[in-house]
C-alpha cells in the first residue's frame, strides 16, 4: 500500500498573456467605437443584426462585409446580468459591487456582453431595463482595441451603462433575443 505524502502549498505570482489577431471587421467596429458609434452587420439570409460584427453569419456560415455594415443605438435592454462581488487578491482594483449584463442594442439581433451598469444601486437591476451608453470623453477612447471582443472593446470607449428612465422592456418581448 502507498503511503500519502503529505500536501505542500506553494505561492507564486504568475501572469498569462495571449494576443488576438485584429481583423479588418474588428479594427472598423474599435475605429467606429472611439467615434462614439457602435456597429453590427446585417445577415443577408436571415436579416439578423450582429454586434460585435463577426465578418460572417454565425448561423448561415455567409460571409458579411462592409455593404453589410448598419450603426445601431447606443440605448438597449438588459437581457441578463451578474453581480459581482469582488474577491480580493493581489492586483484586485475593485472593491465594490457590480454589475456585468448582457445589452440587447436597440436596431440589434444579438445582446452585447460584458456591458458594465452603473447610476443604480446592484440590487436594483433587472432584465428588461432599458439604459444607455456613458461614453468616455473622445480623448480617453482606445483605438488600439480592434479585435471582435466586443465587450472589451465597447468597455475601451464607454464608461458604463446607466438606466433611461424608460418603462421596462416586458420579457415576451426579449426572449428570443437572449442569445
């Protein structure tokens, strides 16, 4: 029978850096983005609008290209959301909580991910709110994010995403935008 030999822990820092490839539909989304408009593109065979545009049509497989560029909204509906609570650890910026939704731009087919809220307290945030864009002042927009992260670009350019005002969006009327 073997013996267990006892557990030793060690603590290392460590870093990992990874590197996307810009593409020519990630470099006009991040160009249009510090412009202060977000664009998508439309699917040729289902009429779709996909934002972040991809350079094809996730469900036909078609390409899209610039004739297929549309500019939607900088207003839109949460769709989901986290909160989160932030863990502390060495390098942690944040200390308070916070939201991460899913914003389904108005003139869009798909949410945007990764949309930071703010101007609300965290408890009250709901699917089915409407809020809007708080972008960052031009000279603070990055124009060097240019892959189709969409959240991390949209993130390098907005500052956070606040509540409209509007009546809530009802839920049969997102439920197939959910994706």
């Amino acid at each position: 029978m073997l013996e267990k030999a006892p557990v030793v822990r060690m603590e290392e820092f460590i870093s990992l850096d990874y590197t996307t490839l810009a593409t020519d539909v990630g470099m006009r989304f991040g160009e249009m983005l510090v412009q202060g408009r977000i664009i998508g593109h439309r699917s040729k065979s289902t009429g779709l609008v996909y934002v972040p545009p991809k350079g094809y049509d996730p469900i036909s497989g078609q390409p899209t290209g610039p004739d297929d560029e549309v500019e939607v909204s900088d207003r839109g509906t949460v769709t989901g959301f986290t909160i989160i609570d932030p863990i502390q650890y060495f390098g942690q910026k944040e200390t308070q909580r916070y939201v991460q939704a899913s914003v389904l731009l108005d003139g869009a087919s798909s949410a945007l991910g990764g949309a930071r809220i703010g101007g609300i307290p965290v408890e009250q945030v709901r699917s089915g709110m409407r809020v809007r864009a708080v972008w960052k002042p031009p000279a603070e927009r990055v124009a060097s994010v240019v892959d189709n992260w969409g959240g991390r670009a949209v993130a390098a350019c907005v500052a956070w995403w606040e509540p409209t005002g509007e009546p809530d969006v009802p839920a049969d009327e997102i439920r197939d935008k959910l994706w």
